[in-house]
C-alpha cells in the first residue's frame, strides 16, 4: 500500500456514514415518497453510488421502508417510494 492511501485511509471521516444515514432519515420523514434519486438529486454531497447503500443499511435496519413505486422525472424509470418505518418507531 502507497503511503499517500495510508494517508487518505487515515483522514477518512468515520462518522460520515453514520452522518449521511441521519441526513437521509430525515429527508425521507420530511419528504414521504421520495426515491432514492430524489435523495441523491437533493444532497449534493452524496452521490448515487454512495445513497443507495446508506438506503440498504436503513432498510435492512427497518428505520425506512418501500412501498410503490414512482416514475422518476429525469431518467423516466420506475423507482421505489421510501417512507419511515413508523412501526419501527413506536416498538423502539
């Protein structure tokens, strides 16, 4: 391993997941229905490729989950609506 990935290994922020999780909940409660796109759309930062594995740990989490579906209005594909798990919030 070179010393300059040592270096970018060593200031990788390790809350940032846990960060953009927190962010994602929260746009997802504000924003019932949204998609994964809309998510990424909204938060500059956080790009598709790294949105949807932050949704997959709150779905596997049962902090959100997807019901129906909605065509996206950029790509025009059929996306999965997300919404927070209010089941989960009354058992915690």
């Amino acid at each position: 391993m070179k010393s300059t990935s040592r270096q970018a290994y060593a200031q990788k922020d390790p809350n940032k997941s846990t960060r953009d999780r927190m962010d994602i909940l929260d746009f997802v409660e504000e924003n019932p229905g949204c998609t994964r796109q809309e998510i990424s759309r909204h938060f500059k930062r956080i790009p598709i490729n790294v949105c949807c594995p932050r949704v997959n740990e709150l779905l596997a989490s049962k902090a959100l989950v997807e019901r129906g579906l909605k065509r996206d209005s950029v790509s025009g594909k059929s996306c999965y609506r997300l919404y927070v798990n209010e089941e989960a919030g009354a058992a915690a």
